[in-house]
C-alpha cells in the first residue's frame, strides 16, 4: 500500500492563492493516496471554489506546489487535464440541446465516445435523454452535469458544491458513484457545506487558513 | 470524433436550433445594403462605383453584429471554463468556434452579395473576384474577430469595446476585399489582391487561434 501510495499520489504543499488584491488562504497542504477522499469545508468566501481551481489549473498558486505522481502539475498542464473531472458551480449544460446530446458533447471532447447512456440512466435521466435542457428542472441539470463524471474516465473528480439542489436519492447515486470512483482507486475532492457521509474521508477547513480577517 | 469536430458540430447544432442568430446577421447586411440606393439616390452609375465599398463595409458590420455571442454565451453558462480543462489544445477549440462562426455569418453573407451587387448595380464582370474575395475574405473576419471577443470577454458593454478593438483590424481586408473586385469591375487584374487576402487568411489562421487562446486564458484567472 505504501508503495502504491507514493506511486500515485495527489499532493499539495503550502499553497497561497491570491484573488485580485486579497490574499485568500495560505499555508494549505493536502495529500490523497488512491482511493483518497478530501473534504473542503470553510465558510462561504474561504476558499474553497479557489482551491479546487488551483487543483484543476485553471489557476496557479502565489505560492507552494501541487504535484500528481511527484510532478509539479504546472509542467505538464495537457496531462492534467487528461486525468481530471472539474464539476463547478454551473452544469455547462446548453439548453437548446438535447440532455443526451450534452453529454455526448463533453464525452466526444475527451475523446470516449462510450457510456453516455450509461451515465444518463444511472443519473436516472433515461426518461429525459431526448429532452432540450432548457425543459430540466434545476437538480436535473444538476445530475445531468454530475453525469459527465460517469461518461468517461478521469482519475481526479475535483466537485465544487456537488449536492447543491440535488435531492435525497439522487445525493444517494452521486455518493454510491464516487464509493465505485474510490474503490477502482481515483482520488476525489469536494466543496461542501452539508456533511457528507464519505467512509475514510480527509477533512480539510480553510477556516483555519484563511487571512483575508486580518488584512 | 475528434474534439474539433464534436465542438464544430456542437455549435452548428445550437446555431440552427437557435435560427434567429443567422437569420439576423443576413437581415441586418441585406437591409443595410439596401438602404443606400435610398441615401444617396437611385443613379446607377454613382450605385456602381460604390456597390464593392458599401458591401464590405456592411459585411464588415455584420459579422461584427454577431462576433460578441463567440465566446460569451459559453462563458456565461460555465462551458468555456469546462471546455478549458479539456484535452483538446484551447488554440484548436477556438479555430473550431471561428469555423463555426463563419459557416454561420461568413458563408451566407457570401451567398447573399452577389444578389444584393445586382441591387446596387455592380459590374457583371467583377463577380468572380467579389465571390472570391468575400470566400477568402470573411473567415479572416471571424479570426482576428476571435482575438477582440476573447479580450472584451466578461467586460462591461463588451459590444462596444469589440467594435472599437477590431474594426481597425479589419482595415487591411477591407481595402484588398474592395480593391479586388473594383479591379475586376474596371476590368484589370484582380489576382495580385486576392493573392494578398489569401495571405492575411494564412497569417491569421496561424496567429489568431493562439492570441485568443491566450486571451480567454487569462478571462479564466
């Protein structure tokens, strides 16, 4: 296990990320083994939409390094992105197209065609995969964004707020989906402000990082 | 499929379910041209000598009417920044959007010159070179259009910021678009400008895709 560990690890080392003139956290470290889980809590304004930002390289940290397999993912941005699911705040869902097509679109653009259909029945959106968008209700849209994770593979699921207007059940499909996504060894970091019941989970608080009080 | 072509196809998709972007842009270049005869008089030979100036110009306008949906409706709707973390190089997702953007503006504005050149009383042996012109032409307005929409992107009154970034970009094609076809009009060579237009769409088709990469990289901060 320690070797597998060292081979595949997900790592961040006394991070700082900035936000205009406001210095939002500093001093975060973070490490996810295979089958790792990070939970980010914080209150609203913390950081951790920033955080999960500086994990997916859509931003780079003032300070610190965030590496994969001991790499620094700033040398190889391409790479990362081959290996990662961003879910933000919005689904990215086109409302004229259909929620079948959607998902066949962020599928063809990684490049595996395969399991659109899959993903929408286990999101249970089978009855809806023929549907314009603009016709889904908000946690349809929602699930319908959740579902990309299932329409292809990506080692790193990085999930800003995944539960916000998702129902009982289908806070149930997403929880069972990342148990699968862990146990075939992908690593999983999440924005949350409701607990969330995920066996062997890291808890990370920005609270305690957070600096914008005293400037 | 690869990831150009599923964006490609994804945005000609919406542009059609979405008709009302294309039909407007081909509208406005009609009805803008035809308001000419009625601002400057209905004499043929004055329509003539003005018929190349008046529909570049106003394809000019036109394809910048609708440069400023390029980007902004998937900025606004978290595609762009999803479309980012792709595999697939930025560079190579926006030369897909401006192929898009141009089957949908540049395309039918080409179909639809040489019926409103009938209008303005345009000379019948300059038709070649206007088709042509416009054909080589009007893709270079939706790649240096690429890098404006990028740079104004989530900026206040995006529209007129663009106008002002690119129309003076635009300059170069208008000049060699007109010279073209006057020239065949007149009856000289027109080749040497449309040689010089096929040289701004390699230079831009090389250029452009990463400038606006860049741009859009720097909206995501």
């Amino acid at each position: 296990m320690a070797g597998r560990e060292l081979q595949k690890s997900f790592t961040g080392e006394g991070l700082a990320c900035r936000r205009g003139e406001r210095r939002v956290f500093q001093g975060v470290a973070f490490a996810l083994a295979p089958g790792g889980a990070l939970l980010l809590g914080g209150p609203n304004g913390s950081g951790k939409t920033s955080l999960l930002r500086l994990m997916a390289g859509l931003a780079q940290p003032e300070q610190g390094v965030i590496t994969w397999d001991g790499g620094a993912i700033a040398d190889d941005p391409a790479v990362h992105r081959t290996r990662l699911h961003y879910i933000g705040h919005q689904e990215a869902v086109k409302l004229a197209l259909t929620a079948e097509e959607n998902l066949a679109f962020w599928a063809d653009m990684r490049g595996t065609a395969n399991g659109a259909t899959d993903a929408l029945r286990r999101f249970k959106l089978d009855a809806r995969a023929t549907w314009p968008a603009r016709y889904l209700s908000a946690g349809e849209r929602k699930r319908l964004g959740l579902a990309r994770l299932l329409a292809s593979a990506a080692a790193l699921w990085l999930l800003d707020e995944p539960i916000t207007s998702l129902d009982a059940e289908s806070t149930e499909i997403l929880l069972t989906a990342i148990a699968e996504h862990r146990s075939a060894g992908g690593c999983v970091a999440l924005a949350t402000h409701a607990p969330l019941p995920l066996p062997g989970a890291q808890t990370l608080s920005l609270a305690a990082h957070t600096t914008w009080r005293q400037a | 499929m690869s990831g150009f072509a599923a964006l490609l196809t994804r945005d000609l998709r919406l542009a059609f379910r979405q008709g009302g972007d294309v039909a407007n842009v081909v509208a406005f270049f009609a009805l803008a041209v035809i308001l000419f005869p009625f601002g400057v008089g209905p004499d043929p030979d004055l329509m003539a000598r003005i018929a190349a100036g008046v529909l570049w110009v106003t394809a000019l306008l036109a394809a910048l009417l609708s440069l400023e949906r390029l980007f902004d409706a998937d900025y606004q709707d978290g595609s762009l920044e999803a479309l980012s973390l792709m595999p697939v190089p930025l560079e190579i997702q926006v030369l897909a959007k401006c192929a898009a953007h141009w089957l949908t503006t540049g395309l039918p504005l080409t179909i639809i010159a040489p019926l409103l050149a009938l209008v303005l009383h345009f000379d019948a042996a300059g038709y070649p070179a206007l088709i042509a012109a416009l054909l080589l032409g009007t893709p270079v307005l939706s790649l240096i259009g690429a890098i404006g929409a990028a740079l104004t992107l989530g900026a206040r009154r995006a529209g007129v910021l663009l106008s002002l970034l690119v129309l003076p970009l635009y300059i170069p094609v208008l000049i060699f678009g007109v010279a073209a076809s006057e020239a065949a009009a007149l009856g000289l060579e027109s080749r040497p400008h449309l040689l010089l237009l096929a040289a701004l769409l390699a230079g831009s088709l090389a250029l452009a895709p990463w400038a606006a990469a860049a741009a859009l990289r720097q909206a995501f901060e």
